[in-house]
C-alpha cells in the first residue's frame, strides 16, 4: 500500500497537482512536498490543505539542481516513502547551460543529476521502498509537432552521454530545448538501468504530456516563451494537449497501475495527449540495455567520487 510519497518541485505546475490528487487517496497518510523555496512550499501547503481538507502535507526543503541540498533532504527525511515522483525539472531557468559545481549544466542538473542522487540516497538508507516516478516527456522520442527532434547519438558511450551531462554535446547551441530532449531521453534510460539495478523497486519514466497551464516556459527567453505558449494555446483548441489535471493523472497512473512495466517509460501513444505507451516501440533505443547502463555509467561519472 502506498502510504507515503515524496514529490520534487511540489509547489506549482504538475508536482503540486499530483499532491492534491494523492490526498484523494485515503490510503495516502503523508505526502512530502519537495521544493526549493520555503514560502513558495508554505503556501503551497496551505492551499492544498484548504482545498482537500486533510493535514497530510510537509514541505521538504530541497534544490535537486544541488547535491548537497538533495543529501540534506534525504537527512532530514523523517521516514520512509513508498513512492518518489522525480517531477521538478524543465528549461533550467536563464542560465541553462552555465556549469554547476557538480561539473554538468544547470538543466542537467535539475532534470536529471540531483533525481539521480535522491534516488541513490533514498535506496541506500532504506528510505524509498516501492515505486520511483521519473518526469519524462515526448521530447525524449521527438516532437516533430513541436520542432523537437529525435535525439540522435552517434555512438551512446559513456563519453557520449556525459558530453550531454556537461553539454558539450550541444556545442554553443543556446536553445534550451535543444538540451532537454536528450536529458530526458538519458533519464529513461538511466531509469532503466536503475530498475535492473534495484529489482525490488518499480522504476517508471511517465510522460505527463503536454499540459497546458503549468510554468514551464516562464524561464524561455521572452520571444521562445511567447512562441510555446501561443502554440500550447492552439493546440488545445485543436485537443493535441491537455490540462494539468490529466497530465499529474499521469503520475498517479504510473504509482498504482502496476500492470505497467518497471524500466519502461511511458507517453502518449501518438502525438503529446490521449492514450499511453511505452515507448521502446516507438524508439528502439530505448530497450538497448548497454545504453541504459552507459547513460547511468556517464551520470555516475558526475555523482561518484
Ligand atoms: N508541462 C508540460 O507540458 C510537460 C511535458 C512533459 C514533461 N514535463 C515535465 O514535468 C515536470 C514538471 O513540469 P511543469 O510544467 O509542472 O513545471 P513548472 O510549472 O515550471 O513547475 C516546476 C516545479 O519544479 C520546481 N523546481 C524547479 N527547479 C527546481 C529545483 N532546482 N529544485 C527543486 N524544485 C525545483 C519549481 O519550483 P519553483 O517555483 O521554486 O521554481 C516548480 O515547483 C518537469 O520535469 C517537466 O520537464 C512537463
């Protein structure tokens, strides 16, 4: 049973959706809020106790774009949570490709780097111990709809995957998009290495689709942001994306639905809303089990000292 859930970057967009759908659950008894801003969290918490009604929200201070924030927020953990959603992440703000202490870009870091460590730390002190959910996205297998190609290695080394950790890969390409396709194609992967890694946990990427309404864009230079927004605001008219209700419905799925596979990541079927899939199917690449260990070797490169 699923008592306890940690969720990254929960004061806003998808994260702070999910939380107010987990306490729909009455099994749920705790749900940690992870995020980087005390008063953003407090208000947060407030709100979503205003709106359910029930206690059941603590905020967690923790920045995954910093490891030693991550190891602080797995010290302070109290107790243990049965499931983890991974779901703060995005553009990386204004200073995308700018290098972090860890040696990786800031997008990198908060996509993938600081998830990658919470989820070691949390498995090694026994404090995770059922499902972990990763924020993947369509980006990962392309969006021809949005621009956004396939991502497309030329070898899937270790030293190929850690050029997309420290963005070398992208050269001086100051599209942050350009970034985060690759990035979420990696956390697949690494998710899938974790998942034979850690049989006794279920290790689920879940796209949550394109969801209108969320702060995603806020940080995308002001005529790329304008640009994503207008076409988000079309294509909801034409019903190719969807609210953030469905799109944090996602993350529920991957939780309790357990006919879905540990290591599989799973996104829409078609397009970036309606029914899911997993996504192998659609980009082989991401069975390729030497590649899901080389994207966890390349992240490990940066974690393990
Ligand atoms: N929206 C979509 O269409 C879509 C589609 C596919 C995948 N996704 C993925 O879904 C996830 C959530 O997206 P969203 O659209 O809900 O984003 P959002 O509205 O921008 O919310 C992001 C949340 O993450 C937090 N956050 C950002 N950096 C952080 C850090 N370093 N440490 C801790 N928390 C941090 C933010 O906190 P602050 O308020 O402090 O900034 C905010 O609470 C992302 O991983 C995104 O890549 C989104």
């Amino acid at each position: 049973m699923i008592k306890r859930v940690l969720i990254t970057g929960a004061n806003a967009g998808l994260g702070k959706e999910a939380a107010l759908q987990l306490a729909a659950r009455p099994e749920v008894e705790v749900v940690y809020l992870g995020c980087r801003n005390k008063h953003k969290a407090a208000a947060a918490q407030q709100e979503l106790e205003q709106i359910t009604g029930r206690n059941i929200f603590e905020v967690l201070e923790i920045d995954v774009s910093d490891i030693a924030s991550v190891e602080r927020a797995v010290h302070d953990l109290p107790q243990s949570v049965d499931a983890l959603i991974m779901n703060a992440g995005g553009t990386g703000g204004k200073r995308f490709s700018a290098i972090n202490n860890s040696g990786v870009t800031e997008i990198f870091a908060v996509n993938l780097l600081g998830h990658s460590v919470l989820t070691e730390r949390l498995l090694k002190s026994g404090k995770l111990t059922q499902v972990a959910v990763y924020a993947g996205s369509e980006a990962a297998r392309g969006v021809p709809e949005m621009g956004m190609p396939r991502p497309n290695l030329s070898t899937s080394s270790v030293e190929e995957f850690m050029s997309i950790c420290d963005g070398s890969a992208f050269a001086k390409n100051q599209d942050a998009t350009a970034h985060y396709g690759p990035i979420k194609y990696m956390g697949a992967l690494w998710m899938s290495a974790m998942a034979r890694r850690h049989p006794h946990v279920r290790f689920v990427t879940m796209s949550p689709g394109a969801t209108k309404g969320t702060e995603g864009f806020n940080t995308l230079p002001f005529i790329k942001q304008y640009a994503m927004k207008g076409m988000m605001q079309v294509m909801l008219w034409l019903g190719k994306v969807h609210r953030v209700e469905t799109g944090a419905a996602r993350y529920l799925t991957a939780i309790f639905d357990a006919n879905l596979e540990s290591g599989r990541f799973y996104a829409s079927k078609k397009g970036l809303t309606g029914a899911l899939s997993a996504q192998h199917h659609v980009f082989a690449d991401l069975d390729n089990p030497q590649f899901q260990d080389n994207a966890l070797l390349a992240i490990e490169r940066f974690t393990v000292k």
